[in-house]
C-alpha cells in the first residue's frame, strides 16, 4: 500500500483526550481531514467550533464533527476516545465493565459508516477492550489494535534521556505488556545509541544500575495515577501518541512503534491483546515475531498475559 491521498481520520469521543487527539493532529497535520465524534451534542460542537478557530494556523487539515455519526463515513483511521474516564486512584481495569458496554454498542454503528477503516482504541482498558471488539467485529486483527504501551514507551525514553544526558531520538528502549500495571520495560534490548543500557556512561552521567532502571520502571508505571490525582486527567501526551500512530497508518510508514494486537502465537501467547514492538503501516499493525525476550521477561509477558485474559473472560459472562 501506499500513502493515503485525502485522507480522513475520525475521532470518537470529545472529552479531555478526544479533544486533545485532534487538536494534536490538526498541528501535526496527521491527516487532511480530522472529525470529531460525540454523543454529547454541545460539548462536540463546542470542540469542534474552538478548533476550526484556530486552522488559519495548523496548516492544510480541516475539521468537522457533530453528534451523528455519519461525521466518520469514509473514514480511513478511527481513534476511539469516548468511554468513563479514570478517576483518583482507580486502576484502569476497574473500568472495564461500562467501557465494554460502550464499546460494544458503537462498534457496529463505527463499522457501517467507516467499513474499510483501521480502528485504534484509546479508551482504558485498552488491551481488554481490543480483544473484546475484534471478537464482536470480527475485524483482521492487524485493522483493529490500541495505542498499548506507545505513552508508556515514551514516558520510559524521556526518563532515560534525562539521566544519561541525550535526546530522547537517541534512546532505544520499549515498555512492553499490558498498558497498566503488569507492564514492564524490555531492559534486554534497550539501547542508549548502540551501548546497552547498562553500559552507557557519559561526562556527569554514571552507569545505571539495575535497581535504578527497576526504579525508573515503576516511575513509568505510575506516571498515569499522579497525572491523574494532580489534573484529573492525561490527555496531551496521549493526544500526540495517538496522533503518531494515526500518521503511520496513514502515511504507510511501516514504523515499529509497541501497539496493542490480539496475539496469534506470538511467543506462545494467544487470543490475548498486549503490547509488543509491531509494525504499524496503512495495512494496520502487525507484531514483530522475531522480539527477543530474556527468560525473565518472557514470564512476565505471560504473567501480564493471564491478568488481562481473566478480566476478558469476566466481561464475556
């Protein structure tokens, strides 16, 4: 495939992160056409209207939405937002249940306007929650996937690039798992350059120890729930991962970034959604199965597998 010409990329949700997903890629300049999608009728409009004042500098991207959902027809990307947020202190599983009931509902509506389109779930818990839609769509598994652990893995490379004194461009590493708390760093393949972590040591910056990278993890881990207590919501950071991985679909850039796919014996992992390095192009995301991982984090990877397929299990009853 190639770069999609025209192309048109739909939002669901105008919350604090819907919004912040549009606003992300009308600077970016994502896609050509940008919608925004809300039940809520004011609050989209108003969105929308606040947006549109501002394309006089955001380049060639337009904006339109509304609270019909025709506003997604011919969709090629469609990022979902719209769900209950997470409140001070909540864990995002503990969201599940309602999500799943949103989710489930508007799917088949997203899918009879926007048939032909790659669908990327934001809202939380968004392993969980991909793995319950594909089964209800029944969509390729590569066509619908979440944003997973892309937030993570740059909050993770912003960390490091602090302490060992490099951009955050020059930083190699993923978080890995499920996007919440059995995530875990792939410390075995991280790079700062060509030097492996642990080795990398510069004028004013030491090596890292291993217990100073597991304290960085949980660090990364946590971020989400003091953003959260502090402003009541993240919203900018998530707005501009998403936005990104918006442009690899679009622009067919076959770039690794760690999305979230219902797993086909990746590693022995089946019929679960975690994040794992993938290939994310115009044909959607698909998991590179030649990632190595050490003994230590391949059981991690199953321990973080088996918590999200028993909270899947328990929506399905």
């Amino acid at each position: 495939m190639s770069v999609i010409e025209n192309s048109k990329m739909t939002v669901v949700g105008a919350g604090s992160v819907g919004a912040s997903v549009a606003y992300a890629a009308l600077i970016r300049g994502s896609a050509r056409h940008v919608a925004l999608y809300d039940i809520a009728t004011q609050k989209v409009e108003a969105e929308v209207l606040d947006l549109a004042h501002g394309t006089q500098f955001t380049g060639s991207s337009d904006i339109i939405g509304g609270s019909d959902i025709s506003v997604a027809a011919g969709s090629h990307v469609v990022v979902i937002t719209a769900g209950a947020k997470q409140k001070p202190g909540q864990t995002r599983i503990e969201l599940a249940g309602v999500n799943a009931g949103i989710l489930r509902s508007m799917m088949p509506q997203l899918l009879e306007v926007a048939p032909d389109a790659i669908y990327v779930i934001v809202t939380n818990p968004c392993d969980v929650l991909t793995v319950l839609a594909q089964e209800a769509t029944n969509l390729p598994p590569e066509r619908i996937f979440s944003s997973g652990t892309v937030l993570d893995t740059s909050r993770l490379r912003w960390k490091l690039a602090q302490r060992a004194g490099v951009a955050t461009s020059n930083v190699h590493a993923y978080i890995v798992g499920e996007h919440g708390d059995t995530e875990f760093p792939l410390w075995s393949r991280a790079t700062i350059g060509t030097v492996p972590i642990l080795e990398w040591e510069s004028p004013g910056h030491p090596r890292m120890s291993a217990e100073e990278l597991d304290r960085i993890a949980v660090d990364v881990r946590d971020a989400a729930y003091k953003v959260i207590e502090g402003k009541g919501a993240t919203n900018y950071a998530i707005g501009l991962a998403s936005a990104r991985i918006v442009e690899a679909v679009l622009r067919d850039e076959h770039t690794v970034l760690p999305v979230s796919t219902v797993l086909d014996d990746f590693h022995g992992l089946d019929g679960v959604a975690l994040s794992v390095p993938s290939i994310v192009s115009a044909s959607g995301a698909v998991p590179i199965r030649e990632t190595l991982f050490s003994e230590d984090e391949m059981t991690l990877l199953q321990r973080s597998g088996d918590a999200l397929r028993t909270v899947a299990a328990s929506l399905r009853e």
